[in-house]
C-alpha cells in the first residue's frame, strides 16, 4: 500500500469520489512507462485514477506534454458513445491537477490481453473484434471537422509516437533515414479520424462483451492506418516471445487485419492497408532500435530477425499487409 499526495487526495474529495476524511486505501498499478495509475478503496468503492508523467520511464530521454491526460479523457468519452462496451467509465477529471478517475475493471472479469498472449490463450476470435472495433470508432469519427479540432494533437502525437519510433529509429539506420522521416511526415500530415495512437495488447482488456480499451493518452486526429499497423505489429513480435504459439499469433495477425479492412467504409480499403503496410515495417523496427524497444526481444540473433524483414520493406513498402507476415513466417523458419 501507498499513498497519493495532498493534491490528488483533495481532488478526489471535491470531485466527489471520497468523503472529507475518509480512510482510503491506495495500491499503485502497472502504469507502463507514461503514466502513474493507482487503485482507489474507499468504503467499499473501487475506481482508478491516472496522471501522466512529464519524463517517461524508460532509457534515453523521452519527455512528452502532460496534457495528453486530457486527451485522453476525450477519447474514451468519444469511443464510450461509439461503442460503449469498449472502454471503461470516466468517473471525474481535473486538468489542473493533471489526473482522472474511471472504473477499475477487476482482473478476474477483465484480464489483460498482453497476460493472455503471455500465457499461450491465443484466441483470433478476440482478435477479430479488437479489429472491429477499432474500425467503428476510425469510421464512426472520419472526416468529422469537429473532432479534428478538439483532437488537433500533433505536437503530443509527433513527441510520444513518431519520434521515439520512427525518428529514433532514422538515427540508428541512417542509410534508411529518408524514408523513415518521409513516413513520419506523411503519418502527421494525414488526417482522416480518431486515432487511439497506443493499441497495443498491454492496453486491451478481455472484457465479458469483448475489449476494453485503455490508455489513450496519444489520442490524435490523424491516420488510422497506425492503430492498424500499430497493433498487428505486436502480433508479429509476439512470436519471439512464445515461440510455442507462432501460429496463433499469425492467425490473430489474420483475423485482426481481416476484421477491420472488411469493416473500412470511409475511405478505398486498399489506401488504407497500403498505409499500414509503409508503416508497419518502420514500427517493426522500432521495436528493437527505437526509444522503447521490446523488453523480451532481447537477444541480437531476433534483433537481427527483425532487422532483416524490416529494413528492406522500409526501403520498399509492399502494398499489402499479408506480404509482411509472410515474410516475418517464413524468417522465423529459416
């Protein structure tokens, strides 16, 4: 157990959450490296609250705008109207004190997707409504003016997303620098719908009714094509993690693309996986020579795994996703 400062806990009293001088009790949670997340007990009620962090938790300096918490609360009170089942509930929210709170979801009901994957429960049926979903509040959002401006983000999208991934990544491969910056440029320059800017299985709850999505906090209006390429990436790296279940993260790779492209209505379907096709190699490669590399690709033969399907679909983006998969399978029987 641990406590909050002064500052959140007589916040959490005038928002309501608390009563004045009621005991509490706090349990910090895995907040990842953006954010401090706390599990609030108070006469028998649960919630969460969450406060981002100016410096994130992780090697080389990567500083982004606190101001995102804010975004993020737009985002989940967005995609709550989209499809309500998909995120949790936002219970109060202060941006001077940088935080909100929101329903704690009990891990028994809602395990995360990352533990699930971990653990081999590798189910491409979730996968497929991860896409689905995904796809409804990209298409319920598109070509809005409204939500452009109330989402326009891109100083926050370009400092947590494109540089830490694509840029740092420039810097590690200079022989591919001009075409990871053109593609960091054309990404922020693209501007279609709602972009959650993290989805990612450690941010997806199982849910009873299907996923839940958390920690929006890059919510940007922009490309849809990188939550896209964004998450299917993970489905391919996971395959370093649990050699043993390489097929059903293959399939959910599938399923996930599938889902979403068959749901694509806004715009060609082949402009959009023709995006996430140029983006997914870079984010690939990101993954290991980027600011936040995966923490259980750790060993230089699957770096060089990665590098070796990566770099030249950098130089040369195929035009379809399956080209990218395919070519990660096959490198992964060699």
């Amino acid at each position: 157990m641990e406590t909050i400062d002064r500052e959140l806990a007589a916040w959490l009293v005038r928002a309501g959450l608390v009563e004045d001088g009621a005991d509490i009790v706090v349990e910090p949670l895995t907040g990842g490296v953006a954010s401090d997340i706390w599990q609030v007990r108070a006469r028998g009620r649960s919630f969460a609250i969450k406060r981002a962090l100016a410096k994130l938790r992780v090697a080389r300096d990567w500083r982004a705008p606190v101001s995102r918490n804010g975004n993020e609360v737009e985002w989940l009170l967005e995609a709550g109207r989209i499809v309500p089942d998909a995120v949790p509930h936002v219970l109060a929210h202060d941006a001077t004190v940088g935080a909100f709170a929101m329903d704690y979801l009990e891990p028994e009901d809602h395990p995360v997707w990352k533990a699930e994957l971990r653990a081999g429960r590798v189910d491409p049926v979730f996968a497929a409504a991860v896409g689905r979903a995904i796809a409804a509040i990209h298409g319920a959002t598109a070509h809005s003016p409204e939500i452009a401006a109330r989402f326009d983000t891109d100083s926050i999208f370009h400092s947590i997303r494109l540089e830490p991934y694509l840029e740092a990544t420039a810097e590690a491969h200079p022989d591919l620098a001009p075409q990871l910056m053109s593609l960091s440029r054309d990404t922020l320059a693209t501007k279609i719908a709602l972009v959650h800017g993290d989805v990612s299985p450690k941010n997806i709850l199982v849910g009873p009714n299907g996923p839940v999505f958390l920690d929006a906090e890059c919510a940007w209006y922009g490309d849809p094509a990188f939550d896209l390429a964004f998450c299917l990436n993970h489905m391919l790296l996971k395959c370093l993690w649990v050699p043993a279940s390489r097929a059903g993260y293959l399939a959910s790779f599938d399923a996930l693309a599938g889902a979403y492209l068959a749901a694509v209505g806004w715009e060609p379907r082949e402009q959009i996986e023709a995006r996430a096709a140029r983006l997914l190699p870079g984010l690939f490669l990101a993954r290991v020579d980027g600011k936040s590399p995966a923490e259980y690709v750790t060993t230089e033969a699957d770096k060089d795994r990665v590098r070796r399907v990566a770099r030249p679909r950098i130089a040369n983006p195929p035009p379809t996703l399956a080209t990218i998969r395919d070519a990660w399978e096959e490198e992964l029987t060699k």
